[in-house]
C-alpha cells in the first residue's frame, strides 16, 4: 500500500507540472482530464515565428510593410500564414502547427529603384508553444531595364514583358512597356533572368536573357540596361547562337543579316549569360540572305566574324563559304549558328 500510494502522489505531481505550464483558460478548462490529456494539448499548442529583417552587414533593418509567409500544409486549415514587419522590421507569424519543415519567404515592399530583393529561408522549424526567431537578410535587389520596337522602329508601348529567375525560387514577374517601348523591373535576387513577351507559348522565340545581382557587402546591386529588342508577332528569322568554347566570347556578340541583292544589313546583339544559347530575332524583307555571328574579344580569344554553314554545323571564317538562307516575311524560320 506505501508503494502505491508513492505512486500516485508522483503521478499527481506529474499532472500538476503540466497543467501549471498549459495557458491558464486551458488548466481551467480541464481540471478533471487525465495526464495523458495534459501531454495532449502541450503537444497540440501552436507556435509562432518571430521574424526580424536585418541589412547585408547584420544590422536591424527598420522597413516596413515587408510580408513574412510560410504555407501550412494541415489538413484541417491549410494555406498560407503571413504577417507584415511593424516600423522595426519585426513581424510574428503566428499560429503555426508544429514541423522543422517550413519555407519562410520574405517579400519587400515596392520602393522604385532602391526596393529590396525578396529572399527565402528554407526549413525553419517550429515547436508547440515555442516562438521561433529568425533574422532574415535583405540585400537592395537588382534592376533590369529595356525597350521594345516594332518592324518600323517605333516603340511598343502596353507591351506585356515578363521575367522569370532560372533558379525558380521566386515567381515571374510582369509589367507593361510605357510610352517610349521602355520596360523596367526592380528588387530582383542575385540570378540569371529570361525575359519574355507574348504568351507562354512563343516565350521561346521571343525571350532574351540577362544575369543580375543583388547588394552584396561592398558590391552595389546590378543596374543593367539591355539592346533595344525588336519584337514582331510573326517574326521571320530567330537566331540561337550555341556558345563557342569561349563562353564569354558569345557574350554580346553581334549577329547580321545580309541581303545578297541589295546589300542592306540587319543586326541584333546576343544578351549578357556566358555559356547558354543566346537568342536574337529578325523581322526583314523577304529575300536571300547570309548570317554572321561577330564575337567579342575576350581574354582567350580575339573578336572574329563567322559565317553560317548549316543547321547545328559550326561556322566558318570563310566568308565565300557562307550559306545563302531564303527568308519570306512572316515565314517563322528558327536556325542555330554553332560558333566554334
């Protein structure tokens, strides 16, 4: 009987421990509940995430109207939890199921030219009843801008221009060309960007790419300033240039059409990402034409001109060499010119 009742006096402490550390209503609410009932709710009680933004060099960083997010994936009440930052840059996301598993992503208020770039911290976890902390860094983003002209010249304004990070760790963004075909996004991440017009389907023969970075500690961001592009519906030539063994030399290298009765020349400039294939597009009177890739001089290599010799061959220095490619306005005629 002393045994037993050393046991039960234990486990009465035991029950007392846990309801003395549930929130008060909750010890009310249960004052009968047994002590697997206790565990029960300590283990059910939601946390929190306390977000605190600081600058490259770890400083608090009062901004606010930021929007800290995580997406609960609870079959009872899924969707996103999100908390915007007060005047100190700190925001709490509150309740939060318990799980190491949550992607933090923070998203910066639009502030023109000096908006800071979005960023995401992956697997932040959050125990019952805990607030957890997080500092999350924001680096002054990135700005890329352009301008769009028809056949003619004349700029495109209204143009729909989207731009898309390869990573895919944040989603694409749109806007629209203003009166002078000019386009502009900011608070972009440290990435390399396709850009694109028309819908989801030609983004391919209509998009152009570029690399852009972030504030980095003693490293203003990236102000990049891209060609005009010409943009026509029913474009006539595109152009893919496949990277010489010098990426870099293919890096704003010079593409040119010439018309072989008339002589008239038509050029356009290969976007700033070594290494991939570089994509230009022509709109051009119908008629025989000749394609020529000049390179940029480079470390490792000179600036050269070559001549396109065939679909996917590489090209030769040899001018007299060079094919004759037949062009019909609004044929859509896609070609690579592989650069040795």
């Amino acid at each position: 009987m002393k045994a037993s009742r050393t046991r039960t006096g234990v486990t009465a402490v035991l029950a007392a421990l846990v309801l003395a550390a549930l929130p008060a209503q909750t010890a009310q609410a249960t004052p009968g509940h047994s002590r697997v009932a206790a565990v029960s709710a300590v283990a059910a009680a939601p946390g929190s995430i306390s977000v605190q933004l600081v600058d490259i060099a770890g400083d608090p960083l009062a901004l606010a109207g930021a929007t800290a997010s995580v997406y609960v994936s609870s079959p009872d009440d899924p969707g996103f939890r999100r908390a915007a930052t007060d005047s100190s840059g700190h925001a709490v996301i509150s309740d939060l199921p318990a799980t190491p598993y949550y992607d933090l992503t923070i998203d910066p208020p639009k502030a023109g030219s000096a908006t800071y770039a979005p960023t995401r911290i992956d697997s932040v976890g959050v125990a019952a009843g805990v607030s957890t902390v997080v500092s999350a860094t924001l680096a002054r983003g990135a700005t890329v801008t352009g301008r769009l002209t028809g056949p003619t010249g004349a700029p495109l304004a209204g143009t729909k221009v989207t731009i898309e990070g390869m990573t895919y760790v944040f989603p694409e963004v749109e806007t629209t060309t203003d009166a002078t075909g000019r386009y502009t996004f900011v608070g972009l991440a440290s990435d390399v960007y396709e850009l694109f017009t028309g819908d989801q389907i030609f983004r391919t023969s209509l998009s152009w790419m570029t690399r852009a970075h972030a504030e980095r500690p003693g490293v203003d961001p990236s102000r990049v300033t891209l060609s005009t592009r010409l943009v026509h519906t029913a474009y006539d030539i595109g152009i893919g240039v496949d990277p010489s063994a010098d990426g870099e030399a293919t890096v704003g290298a010079t593409v040119t059409l010439t018309n072989v009765s008339t002589g008239a020349t038509f050029t356009q400039r290969t976007g700033g990402v070594a290494g991939v294939l570089q994509p230009v597009k022509f709109a051009v009177p119908t008629g025989d034409y000749t394609i020529s890739v000049r390179t940029v001089a480079t470390a490792a290599t000179p600036s050269r001109t070559w001549w396109y010799t065939g679909q996917r061959t590489k090209m030769t220095a040899d001018a007299g060499s060079a094919l004759r490619k037949h062009i019909d306005f609004s044929s859509v005629i896609g070609i690579y010119a592989k650069v040795p």
